[in-house]
C-alpha cells in the first residue's frame, strides 16, 4: 500500500488510531520481550511511532526503522525523544546488535518473493544479541485466502480529530508469489455531510500458512517459541516469537 505510507501518511494516522488500540498492542508485545529480558528493541515497520511512545516511557531503549520518510516525519514530531531510521527490512546494518526485534502490523505481507522473505529473516538473524528474540505477526493463508476467493468488499469508517474518514477496499486473489492477493481501496473524508474522496491505492499482500513461516525461520537459523493466535480488526493474524540461539 505504497500511496497509504507516502502520499497519505496523514490519512494512515487518522484511520490507524481508531483501528487499533496501541496500549493493548504495547502490552502484548512488551510483555513477549520481558520474558526474554529484552531492554534494547528494534521496530520495523515502526509508521508513525504509535508504539514508540509506550516503549521509550517504561524505559525501553527504542530504535524503529520504517521504508517511509513520511512516516518517518510524522512519528519523529509525535515522538521527538525517538530515534527513527530509514531502512529496508531486507537489508539493513545497526551499528550494534539488539536484544529484541518486534515487526507488527503484518509488515510482513510487504515481502512477496520468497527470496525477500529470507533475506528479512537472515537481516534480522544478523542484527540480533545471542539468545535474542524475533516477534512478528502475519495473516493466516488458511482462514484468509478461501474467504476472498470470490472477492470481498469490506468498508471501514473512523473518527479522529472531529473528521469522518472512510476506507472502501476491495480484495482479489492474485496467487502470483504464494497465497497473495491484490488490495484496492479508496479514501474518503466527510466534508459538510458529503463523502470526498481524497486518495486511492492498490497493493499486491501476501498471506502465508504456519509451515510456510516455520521452514523460513529455521532455514535461517532461528529456533520457533511459539506461534499465537491474536485477534485483528481485520485479518485472522498468528504472532510467532523466535529466538536466535
């Protein structure tokens, strides 16, 4: 969704807030990387640091790295105590290695070829503290792709700051690199009792089964925790926790 993190960075935020509840998600996730006495973290796919400031508060030494510089600018005014890096997921290089490493908001669904799912998973292999952890969360192939195999319509409306916003998307099988699909959607904004629309975008995501997931992970090194079912506004999401030995 390429438009939604650049041209519409500020629709992103307005929608998100109300989408998902970012206490919870800081919970969830901070008390996963407790359990491994994680106090250094990296975020990819940190957006505009809707988790960043839950983690730097309770004494978390936070880094996120996100591919959008829109983003990016929208999270260092929300959090100006942050460090944010522009990176790829793919291949990037901290200047030392962290005790844990969160990717939420199935960014994972970004990774269409087999070979960009790898070179994450080694990337992030390499940029972790012996016995560090790697937690992350994906839409479930299994429950996912039969649902939309005729197609789905879904509407999503938000309110944030006093303004009604609304997202049409639309879902397709694409199955070009594994159980993906194409996202359309529209954006709208209700100005004096009318829907305007104010952006468009489209977007190839890819859905993966556990045992998809399970041979990346292990082909790369990484011993499987744990994989947990989580409830999600909108896809039926696993969260797995690994760690590097």
């Amino acid at each position: 969704m390429e438009k939604l993190y650049t041209d519409l960075a500020e629709v992103y935020e307005a929608m998100y807030k109300t989408f998902i509840n970012y206490h919870d998600e800081y919970n969830f996730y901070n008390k996963i990387i407790k359990r491994f006495n994680a106090t250094h973290l990296l975020e990819i796919g940190s957006g505009t640091g809707n988790l960043a400031s839950y983690f730097i508060k309770n004494g978390v030494t936070y880094s996120g790295l996100d591919y959008s510089k829109e983003m990016i600018s929208i999270a260092q005014k929300k959090v100006p105590n942050g460090k944010f890096i522009k990176g790829d997921m793919r291949s990037f290089h901290l200047k030392q290695p962290v005790q844990a490493i969160i990717m939420t908001g199935r960014t994972i669904s970004y990774l269409l070829p087999n070979i960009d799912v790898k070179s994450t998973f080694k990337t992030i292999y390499e940029n972790l503290k012996e016995r560090g952890v790697f937690c992350f969360d994906f839409i479930d192939a299994r429950a996912f792709i039969p649902e939309i195999s005729k197609e789905k319509k879904v509407i999503h409306t938000a309110m944030y700051n006093g303004t009604k916003y609304c997202r049409e998307s639309i879902w397709n099988l694409n199955l070009k690199y594994g159980m993906d699909f194409l996202w359309y959607s529209k954006y709208f904004k209700e100005v004096e009792n009318e829907w305007i629309e104010i952006g468009k975008d489209t977007s190839i995501i890819r859905a993966f089964s556990k045992e998809e997931i399970e041979i990346f992970l292990t082909i790369t090194g990484f011993e499987i925790k744990d994989i947990i079912k989580k409830e999600s506004y909108a896809f039926p999401t696993y969260v797995v926790i690994a760690q590097k030995p």
